[in-house]
C-alpha cells in the first residue's frame, strides 16, 4: 500500500465517512501494487459501508473493482454505466465526442 493510500485509508477509518473520493490511486505503482491498492480500497468500502468515487485513468483496473462508470467532460456526464456494459468501444465513442 502506498504512503498515499495508508494516510487516506487511515483517516477514512478515523472518521467513518459515508463518501471516499480516491484521486489516481494508483499513479506511479507497478501493475502489482495498483491492484493491491485497488483492493485495499474495495476492502475499505466493505468495512466502512462508504460509496467511494475513484477518479482513475487506468481504466483495465478501475473496472475490476467499479459498481458503476461515468465518463464526465466539461462539467456533465456523457457516460454512464455498469462495468459489464462499459466496453472500449462504448467508451472510444464517448472520449471522441
């Protein structure tokens, strides 16, 4: 887990939050340890019962552990759905509006 990682995980349990907002989690990690701290977020969910809003670019491991994906540009939403329905050609489409 990665110092960021620990000190957001640390203070989400501190305070019990509903909601976690996860910025690039896993900017600059190995393959490897994008997936454990991907997990380890999917663990803090469970354990907390919190939503969590992951703003990720690697969009392989985001969907692994994603309930639902949007895809906003300028301020709205021009996608919206499950993982299963999030194809890359559904989100090519979307990024070349």
């Amino acid at each position: 887990m990665t110092p960021r990682l620990m000190g957001t995980t640390t203070y989400s349990l501190m305070v019990e939050p509903q909601l976690v907002l996860a910025d690039e989690p896993s900017l600059g990690l190995s393959p490897a340890m994008t997936r454990l701290s991907l997990a380890a977020l999917c663990d803090l969910r469970r354990s907390l019962s919190a939503g969590v809003v992951l703003v990720e670019q690697n969009v392989r491991e985001a969907l692994r552990v994603a309930d639902r994906v949007c895809v906003p540009r300028l301020g709205e939403v021009i996608y919206s759905g499950t993982p299963d329905q999030t194809t890359s050609s559904v989100l090519r489409d979307a990024c070349l509006r």
